[in-house]
C-alpha cells in the first residue's frame, strides 16, 4: 500500500512519454508541381556543384536531418544517395 503512490507516478512517465511521442508524429509531406520543381532544381544545383547540404526527410511519423553531399540521384525510382542512405524524393521536406 505504501508505494501505490509511486506506482502510479510510473504509469503517468509511461503514458505521458507515448503522449509525447504521439504529438512529435508528422505526416508525410503533400507538395504543388512548384514545390517539386523547386525541390528537383535544389537536388540537380546541390549534385552539379558537390555542395554539402542539410536534408531534411520524412521517416517512420518524423524529422530526419542529414548532412553531407549527394552521391547519386536515381531517376527510375525516384530517390538520392547522399552518405550511403537513400532517400526517397517524395520524403524530402526541405533542403538547406
């Protein structure tokens, strides 16, 4: 009986933390042709010039950063290599 009180303690953590986790979810980014057209131009300038860049992608509900430069973009499945990690076109949020 004594430790009810702490029991309980330990049950809101555990909720609290799947609360937290649940508000950090995002969806998966939903672009206009220009927003792609931009992006594309961004993905093409940064591969031409072998610039390192911060990529910012969608993963599993959450905001991934990466950084480093663009090995190889990949036209037929739609993706880019940039330090060994392949990241889908459509996943990109934002390229800095």
């Amino acid at each position: 009986m004594s430790w009810a009180p702490f029991n309980s303690v330990i049950n809101n953590h555990d909720i609290m933390n799947d609360i937290k986790e649940k508000e950090a979810y995002i969806n998966r980014p939903l672009y206009t042709d220009e927003q792609l057209e931009e992006l594309e131009y961004k993905i093409i300038n940064a591969y031409t010039s072998q610039d390192i860049i911060n990529i910012y992608y969608y993963h599993n509900h959450s905001c991934i950063c990466i950084k480093g430069i663009i090995n190889k973009i990949d036209s037929v499945y739609k993706r880019i290599n940039i330090n060994n990690t392949h990241i889908n076109f459509f996943d990109i949020i934002e390229i800095k």
